[in-house]
C-alpha cells in the first residue's frame, strides 16, 4: 500500500501477491520469496551467481539442496 513515485528502473506497478511469480525476476529471487512465504523463523540466505546464472545458493551456511526445484 501506499503511493507510487516516479522511478527511472521501469514501469512501476503493483503486484497482487498471488502474481508474484509470474513476472520476470531473477531465481533467487524466487527462492528468496518463497522461504519469506513458508518459513516461520529467521534464515540467512546466500546466492551466488556466475553473470546471470544461479550456481550456488547456501542457507544457513549449509548448501541448500532444494534450490534446483525451487528456481525452476
């Protein structure tokens, strides 16, 4: 909520929360906003990327098995 302002990165919109995920963003991204949706307690979260390809994501220090089904 709120107003929008103008802003020189694009058109600004708002995003029901349900269309989150349909819009263009970066894999972790994704991932980042599903564990806000689903996780209960505090997580750290550490994405590398090699140019635009997601190569490791790490959460709470531990390599983060799921990340293949997740960014897909």
């Amino acid at each position: 909520r709120g107003e929008m302002i103008e802003c020189n990165e694009g058109n600004l919109c708002w995003v029901d929360k349900s269309n989150l995920e349909k819009i263009p963003m970066w894999q972790g991204d994704i991932i980042f906003l599903r564990l806000l949706d689903t996780e209960k307690d505090f997580f750290s979260l550490k994405l590398v990327y090699e140019g635009n390809t997601l190569v490791n994501v790490e959460r709470d220090g531990k390599k983060f098995k799921r990340f293949e089904y997740i960014a897909d």
